[in-house]
C-alpha cells in the first residue's frame, strides 16, 4: 500500500506545474508505447479540440482506445483524463490570452471554456460536422451525386429517427423532379415498394448504430436485383456500409441521450444541393417557383 502511494506521489510531482501540457508531453514522447504516441501526437496538434472532447471522442480521433487515452494520462502524473483536459484547458485559455490562438474571431472558441449542457451539445454538433467533412471521400460523394441524377427511380429507407431524414431527402429530390420514395415502416404499402426494386432503382440506406433489419433487407434486394445503392450511416462497419456500393459517413457524437444528427442533415442537404448544381439551368424554373410559394 505504501510503495504504492509513493509511486502515485511520484507521478504526480512529475506532472506539469508551470510547464505547458503540450511542451511535457513532447519532452516525454518517446517514453511512450506506440498506441500512446498516437494521443500524445493527436493532444499536441489539436489542443483546441482536446479540451472539449471526451476520452471517447478523443480515442476515436487518435485511432485508439479510451482505456489508452486514461493509462496515459496517467502516465503523465494525471489520476484520469478529466484532470489532463484541464491541464489543456488551461493551456489553450493561456495560448488565447497571449494572442498565440487565434487572430480574429473565426479562430476563437465557441463559447466559454466553461460551457453548460446546452453550448457542450452545439460544440459537439460543430465538431461532427467538422469531421464528417474530413473523412468524407470528394470520390464517394462525386458517384453518389451522380447515382441521383441518373437514376429513374429512387428509394430512400430509413425507419425510426431515420424517417425523418428518409421523407426530408425524398422531398428535397422531389423539388428536383426526381422520382423518390419512402421506407419508413414494414407496412403493406413500404413492402409493396420493395418489391418493385429493380436494376433501374437507387436504394438509399440511412442507419445510425444498429441498422433496421428493413434497411438489410431493402439493400440486400436492391443488390440481389442489380439496382443501385447507396449507405448513410454513422457506423462505417455496419451491414448497411457493408453491402452498399457507396458509403457515406458522418459523425454522430453526442454528450446527450440521443445521438447527434446535425451532419447528417448537412450531408443530406450537401447531396441534393450537389444534384441540382449540375444542371441549374433544367432545376432553376422548379425551384423559383418553389420559392414564391
């Protein structure tokens, strides 16, 4: 028991004082493992972010686990990874002070480092929307936007709170005059227009965690019967992923009890918008006169 609460008192004497966070960890860098390096690295170069994240958030950005973020925060002489985002909290209001962050206001922090529920919820919905940009390819989304354009028939699935999303994409194409359905439901008529997937139809899969067995199926169908498709999905190794022939990811991070879905209404937003730029000229008649309405 003694030796180890020297060995912690060790540690945390050896934790930064008056040092930067960002100059300790790089003085220390190459004690670390390999997976540790990954979060020193990450921590280093973006200390902005750091100091909003959760452990979780931070392991999945760092491509490791939120275990390793801990065990190396503790490494550092920290008891977990609250009393380290502290430290980089400190730092980064230490950094904007002295002028070295930030130049003007689009480089400043959103809100107070001391954020409520509410700012902690919009900061998240700024960070998935950041990220969706990064990881989605310019490749995936050039072919699903073609995909759209050229397809006859569209069917866009989504069932739960991906309904919403499923009839507010249907309703975007449909401003386009492009010919769209809905799956929402196993109903007698959403099974009805299943069955009329063929190889001149696009299905669309929106899934967030767990897809819906009626997204599966519609997609294996679509591909049994050498239609088109596309996923959407926050999970990038989900069955929905797996079988479609573009996949589209977007971030869903949330500090609340329900997934976030602000990039994904970005990304669906982004899509029709990319459908209709390539021919303004046949679309700007439909959309005029929607605008009068």
């Amino acid at each position: 028991m003694s030796r180890t609460a020297a060995t912690s008192s060790k540690q945390r004497r050896e934790a930064p004082g008056h040092q930067a966070l960002s100059a300790y960890i790089e003085a220390r860098f190459d004690e670390f493992s390999r997976s540790q390096k990954d979060v020193a690295q990450y921590i280093v170069d973006h200390l902005d972010e750091v100091a909003f994240q959760t452990a979780e958030e931070l392991a999945r950005r760092a491509n490791t686990s939120s275990s390793t973020v801990v065990r190396f925060s503790q490494a550092l002489g920290f008891e977990g990874f609250p009393e380290l985002q502290a430290s980089a909290r400190e730092e980064y209001r230490r950094r904007v002070a002295s002028g070295e962050e930030g130049g003007g206001s689009s480089s400043e922090p959103l809100f107070a480092l001391d954020q409520n529920e509410f700012e902690t919820a919009i900061v998240a919905d700024h960070l998935n929307v950041e990220e969706t940009a990064r990881k989605v390819s310019r490749r995936d989304v050039e072919a699903a936007i073609d995909a759209i354009a050229e397809s006859p028939r569209v069917l866009v699935v989504g069932t739960d709170q991906m309904a919403f999303f499923a009839s507010y994409l249907r309703h975007l194409l449909m401003l386009l005059d492009i010919e769209a359905e809905t799956v929402a439901s196993p109903s007698q008529e959403a099974l009805g227009r299943l069955s009329r997937i063929d190889e001149g139809s696009l299905v669309i899969g929106l899934g967030a965690g767990r897809p819906h067995p009626l997204v599966i199926r519609a997609m294996k169908l679509a591909r049994h019967r050498k239609g088109g498709t596309i996923a959407i999905t926050d999970a990038t190794l989900s069955e929905v992923a797996k079988l479609a022939q573009v996949q589209l990811y977007y971030s869903s991070n949330s500090p609340a009890y329900v997934r976030s879905h602000t990039a994904l209404l970005s990304l669906i937003q982004a899509l029709a918008y990319g459908v209709y730029s390539r021919d303004t000229e046949r679309y700007a008649d439909r959309i005029k006169a929607f605008r009068l309405k």
